[in-house]
C-alpha cells in the first residue's frame, strides 16, 4: 500500500469503548431488492457479499419501522419478529467482512408510495397537499416513537452493533425538524426547539431500549440533512439548533448526508465555507462526524479525510461500482478504482435487477455511467 494512505487506515475509538479499525464506511445504500414483506431476497445477499471487505463500519439500507412508512419498492423492514432472521442475516454477512455492522431506522412520512402502503394513510407532521398526506395525531406520534425503539430492539436481538437513525433527506424525522413541512401549533411544532421534540424523543427512545437490552458498546449515531429548499426549508442556523441539541446526548456519532463534500453552505452561516466545516467546527469535538459526499477515487477519499472536517468517510455509489476497493488500496492498485460504471460489464457490479435498471437511466443519485462522463475508469 502506498504509505500516503495510512492515515485512512488509524483506528478510532468511539466515547462507548469500541474501535472501529479505520475511518472507511459504507454508506447506506437503498438497493431496492428486499421481497415484498421486507424480508432478505437472493439479490441482496449477492450484492452485499464480499462488497465491502475492509471497511471499518457497515450502515445498511434503511430499513422500516412501521408499515405506512414504507418508501421504497424492494424496502428491509424492522418491525416484528418475522423480521428477525433476514436482519440476522445481514448482520452475518457483514461479519464475514469483519465490519462493524448498523441498522439506519427509517420512516418516509409523506415520501411514503401509497401503492406500497396496503391502504394505509400517508402520514406526515401537517397535511401535505402535493403527496396527500394527512397529518399525524398526537397518539400516531407517541406510536412512531415507540416503532424506532422498537426496530432498536429487533436490531439489538439480530445482533447488529447499533443503529442509525435517519433524520436525513426529506424524510419523516427531517420533515419535523424543518419549518417547510412541520407547521404543526401543538407541542410538536413551531419554533426549532419544539421541532426538535420528534427527533430528540426518537433518540430518547432508542436509548432507553439499548439501557434495558443491549451493553454500553450499542452504538447509536444520527444521519441528517443540513439545508433544504423554500422559505421556510432548514438552514445551517436550523441545523447548528439539532447539532447542540444532539451532542448533549449519548450518540456515539453524527453523519452528514451531504451530495458534495466540498459544496459551501446557502444560508444561515458563513456562506464563504464549506457545510462540513461548519459542521465540524459545531459539534467541536464532541463526536465524530461521518462525511460523505461524491469521493470516488483513493486521491479524492484521502483528501476529503485530511480537510481535518471528518472523523470517517463514508462511501456509496464507489462501493456499488468496486466490491473491492479496500484491497484495491491496499494491495497498491488505487489506480485500478472504477469511477464509472461501464454498462456493458453488468455481472462484474453484481447489482440488483431494480438498482440496475435506475442506474441505466443515468439518475443522479446513482453512479455515473461511463458512456455519460469524461471522467476515464479502468475498462473492467
């Protein structure tokens, strides 16, 4: 291995005890191949194989904790028993690659697909014209809570070794936290603090289950999304709010789902620096913070690492496109790292049926395609 990336390769000790033997992570990556009821099909076991070999921490897919959540076609579930042993089985599958494995919790609020949803309501904080979401009651709310606490639990028995919960990206938790989608005059809208009552009880939660079930080595982080859109979308000055907020409770780390690692900040803080920066100059120490956001490339993943603005790089779309990128880094073959999918070599990715067919649609959220880009990646 060249030596310039041994800083990549330094252990990190978690404020729980536990080391996570390097600062590479896999992104939770929606793979869209779940059977219908949630439970582990052949798909995703071939894709999460031998996928991510090295890595010091493995986040899954989200994964859902109550039924009129469900966002995605091919969607994990997390919210009986019978869910036990698929989630036991990515837990076994992770293991083979000696990662650290999480579970991120989910619920899509009025991202939700009603066709997924059996004829349940979508539910989102405030009635939502555009998706036809109704609002939440009090007593839905309190149930919510409890169906993280709960996915904690199964996650606790399936033997992950914590889990993330997602207050990221347009989702139910974010849709709380932002004044966009939260126009709720009870106690669980209105300013930042009252906002902040969902995610905050979420977390309260998750923490009572892991004291009553699990040992102090659980570890439970947080993903969120800084900024969002509209008038009223979240700023930085919202998210430093959920920041102070977070590092006063026992979270073993925070995670930054950001598309750009370098992209600055909008509004509502120094818009001359990046949102990492900020981010990381917020927390101050407090936790480690996973950042994220279009690093392909070893170059380009230690010099997102080295900005100082990150404790651990978290990566997606470079671990769909290279099931074995750590070895390619460590047997000195960085430059064989593909950066772009090649659309004729399809069994060499190894990526489900339904994630492919996306992907060959050139969306944006996906990997870039090789006849799309100028960038060059190896022929393999």
């Amino acid at each position: 291995m060249n030596p310039k990336f041994a800083p990549l390769f330094e252990p990190y000790a978690l404020n729980n005890g536990v080391i996570i033997k390097n600062r590479f992570t896999v992104a939770p990556m929606t793979h869209f191949a779940s059977h219908e009821d949630g439970s582990i099909s052949d798909e995703e076991r071939n894709f999460l194989t031998n996928r991510f070999d090295g890595f010091g921490l493995f986040i899954a897919a989200a994964t859902l904790v109550s039924p009129e959540g469900k966002a995605f076609v091919g969607q994990p579930e997390a919210i009986g028993e019978k869910d036990l042993p698929s989630l036991r089985e990515v837990v076994r599958i992770a293991k083979k690659q000696s990662a650290t494995a999480i579970l991120q919790i989910h619920h899509g609020g009025h991202l939700s697909i009603p066709e997924l949803l059996n004829g349940r309501d979508r539910v989102a904080p405030s009635a939502d014209e555009q998706s036809g979401a109704r609002a939440l009651t009090g007593q839905e709310i309190h149930d919510l809570i409890a169906a993280f606490a709960n996915a904690a639990h199964l996650a606790i028995q399936a033997g992950f070794d914590g889990v993330e919960i997602h207050g990221a990206n347009n989702y139910l938790i974010q849709q709380f936290v932002s004044g966009e989608s939260n126009r709720r005059t009870d106690e669980w809208g209105g300013t930042i603090e009252q906002r902040l009552r969902f995610p905050l009880a979420i977390v309260d939660a998750v923490m009572e289950v892991k004291q009553k079930y699990a040992s102090e080595k659980f570890i439970v982080g947080y993903r969120f999304s800084p900024e969002e859109p509209g008038a009223h979308g979240l700023t930085m000055k919202d998210t430093f709010a959920l920041i102070d907020a977070l590092v006063q409770k026992p979270l073993q780390y925070l995670h930054v789902s950001l598309w750009d690692f370098y992209k600055n900040a909008r509004r509502g803080a120094d818009t001359s620096l990046t949102r990492m920066q900020l981010l990381h100059q917020r927390i101050n120490g407090k936790l480690p913070l996973i950042g994220v956001g279009n690093l392909f490339t070893a170059d380009q993943i230690l010099e997102a690492y080295m900005t100082g603005w990150a404790e651990f790089i978290a990566l997606g779309k470079t671990v769909m496109m290279n099931p074995d990128l750590i070895s390619l880094i460590t047997s000195g073959q960085e430059d064989r790292i593909v950066t772009a999918i090649n659309p004729h070599k399809e069994d060499r990715y190894r990526i489900p049926d339904n994630l492919w067919n996306q992907n060959m649609q050139r969306l944006s959220y996906l990997p870039p395609v090789k006849d799309d880009t100028n960038w060059q990646s190896p022929d393999i």
